[in-house]
C-alpha cells in the first residue's frame, strides 16, 4: 500500500491544529485518477472548517484546491496518466497524493505552470460565476469590490474591466489600494479610515456618473461591510454577498430591499455554478484562456511548505496577504 504525507486538522480551532501526518492512498478505482499534487490552495474556506463554522469532524486532511500530474488511472476515467490537472470544492487536497474523481479534474494548458493552476482554480471559477453567472457583467457595468487586492478581489477586478466595467474598490490600506489600481480599479477607498463607507462609495459613484448608485457590490468581507454595500446600489442593482472575511452577515429585514429600491441580493456558492460538469469545463476553458492569452494574471501572494502551513493560514486569517497563498507539499 502506497503512503503520502497529508495536511490534517486534528481538532476545531486556529492554526495551530494543523499536523502532518501519514496516510494510506488507495489504488483509483472505476473513473478515479491518482494525482500527484504540485500545489495546494489556501482558502478563507478552510480555516471556516478548521473553526467549525462549516460542518467538518475533526481529524479530516484538509484542502480545498490543488493541482498536480495524474499517475494512475482506474477504468473508464476521464483522463490520462501524465495529464496536468487542477481541481477544487473537494474536501482532502493537501496531500502528496489524492484521489480524485476524475470527471471534476480540469485540463491545465501546457503554458500555464501548475503553481499558477492551482492558485487560479478556486477564486478563478468563483470570480468567473460572480461577474457571468451572479450578474451580467458588461460594458458600462460599474460595480463596487471589497478587498480588491485579495486573491478573488483582484481576479474580480480584472474580470469586471476588461469585460468593459468599471470598479470602485476597496481595501484595507494604502498598500493594497495600489495593488487594486494597477489591476484597473478607478475609484479606491480606504474602509480601515472611514467613518462613514456608505457615503464614500456613493461619492465615488458619482465621479463615475453613476448617480443613483452602482449595479452590482461584490461583497466577500460580509459583517463589517454588508450595510454599506446594500445602501450603495441604484434601485433594482445587484448585492453578491460571497463571504464572510469579517464575520457572517446576521439575518437581516427583507423590507431593506424595498426600501432600497426593489433591491436583489443573491448569496453564492460557487458548488452551484459547477455542479454539472459541462458548466465546469465551460468555466474552467475560459478561466484558463483566461490566463493564457494574459487577459489574466494570477498574483501568488506566497509560497509555504505543507509543514509551515500554519503559518499561511495566521497571515490571511490575519489580513497580512495579498493575492493568492500556496503550499507546496
Ligand atoms: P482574500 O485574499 O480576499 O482575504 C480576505 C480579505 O478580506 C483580507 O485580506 C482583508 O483585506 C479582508 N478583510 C476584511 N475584514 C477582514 C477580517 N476581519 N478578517 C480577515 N480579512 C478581512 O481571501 P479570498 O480571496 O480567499 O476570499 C475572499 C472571500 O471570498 C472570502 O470571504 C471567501 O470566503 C470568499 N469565497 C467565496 C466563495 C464562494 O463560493 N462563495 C469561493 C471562494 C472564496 P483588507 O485588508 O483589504 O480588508
């Protein structure tokens, strides 16, 4: 029986319960592919895991996202030995070796590097659902988002200009303002020193001459941020509430949106926006034409081994990062 060194969450809690470990890798059974990992992604999603806000029953080797060279295949899988392949929304990627269901593995073109695949896969196919699937993102579309110089922030930020958008971002300090601007931001707020970020982002609305608000706020910071991003839409714009970076948003009275101007407000996953496989090869085709034709480009924030995992996990849990965090078993 093979062994592999995986990433465990041996209990609930902050980065500290994070422990290699030994494991034993199965033979790929029918339509399975052994994959040998390159890279792991580091996910906000993770550590809402590790805390026990998502349901996960500690000990569980965790990951949300990898890439890698598939090194084995069972019957009738959906690729070959030697394939490079990058996959995610599936518990268990932080491992030398996974297996994985071979149907949800998206081909990696031969001039993006595996590193890059990975740290693109997750907020990619999310920024991609958010700007085609949460709201028509076009031209003329101008739009409000938070944390711009996050890992999906500045994926969303480059989606929404070279479709033609315009983008009011925020940020956390000067430093990650930068960041949002050099990916064509416009407009760029400073929410650590406000007092008031409703009237902020409508002032900046309006040097855009979008006077009666923005079309559609991405809003992955949640608690800290919801209450702005709602009162900055035009009436019958869009709220994408995708996260919760600062708390989860509390439930909330439904004559806001009236209020608001017959408001919409959609809560995302990217699991729906994948669920059939046809509409995940379609996201993952054009996430990864994306990349290849430098439309995109994916900023690895850092670059940790599988022992020194913990680490990267207190820097974005602790606002320290900027773009993407990866590990490297
Ligand atoms: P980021 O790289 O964007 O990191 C989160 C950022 O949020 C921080 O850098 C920080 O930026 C900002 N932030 C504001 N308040 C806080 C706080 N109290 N604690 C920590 N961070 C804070 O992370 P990701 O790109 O990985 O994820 C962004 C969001 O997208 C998360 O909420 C994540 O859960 C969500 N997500 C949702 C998916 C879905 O399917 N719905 C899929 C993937 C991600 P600053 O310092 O500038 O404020």
């Amino acid at each position: 029986m093979t062994t592999t060194t995986a990433l465990v969450v041996t209990r609930h809690g902050g980065p500290e319960v994070l422990a290699l470990e030994e494991r034993e890798v199965p033979d790929p059974g029918p339509g399975e592919a052994l994959v040998e990992v390159a890279a792991g992604g580091v996910n906000f999603v993770d550590a809402y895991k590790r805390e026990g806000i998502y349901r996960m029953s500690p000990p569980y080797v965790q990951g949300f996202e990898a890439a890698g060279t598939v090194r084995a295949v069972g019957e009738g899988a959906a690729v070959a030995v030697g394939d490079r392949v990058a996959w995610s929304m599936v518990d268990g990627l932080h491992a030398g070796l996974v297996i994985a269901d071979s149907s949800r593995l998206l081909p990696v073109p031969d001039d993006v590097d595996l590193e890059t695949a990975c740290a693109a896969t997750l907020q990619g196919l999310t920024a991609h659902a958010l700007v085609t699937g949460c709201y028509p993102v076009g031209e003329g579309t101008i739009a409000l988002v938070h944390a711009a110089a996050g890992g999906v922030g500045q994926l969303l930020t480059q989606m929404i200009t070279s479709r033609g958008g315009t983008v009011i971002a925020t940020a956390g300090s000067h430093a990650k303002l930068e960041i949002a601007r050099s990916r064509g931001a416009s407009e760029l707020i400073d929410y650590s020193d406000t007092d008031d970020l409703a009237s902020e982002i409508t002032a900046a609305a309006q040097r855009l001459g979008a006077t009666k608000g923005v079309d559609v706020a991405y809003d992955g910071v949640g608690k800290a941020t919801f209450d702005a991003s709602l009162a900055s839409l035009r009436p019958r714009g869009t709220m994408v509430l995708f996260g919760g970076a600062s708390g989860q948003v509390p439930p909330f009275d439904l004559q806001r949106l009236n209020a608001g101007g017959s408001l919409f407000v959609t809560r995302p996953s990217l699991a729906h926006y994948i669920s059939e496989r046809e509409e995940l090869m379609m996201r993952g085709r054009e996430l990864f034409d994306e990349i290849s034709s430098g439309r995109l480009d994916i900023a690895i924030g850092g670059r940790y081994s599988f022992a020194d995992a913990a680490e990267a996990y207190r820097a974005l849990e602790g606002r320290e990062t900027t773009g993407k965090l990866i590990l490297v078993p």
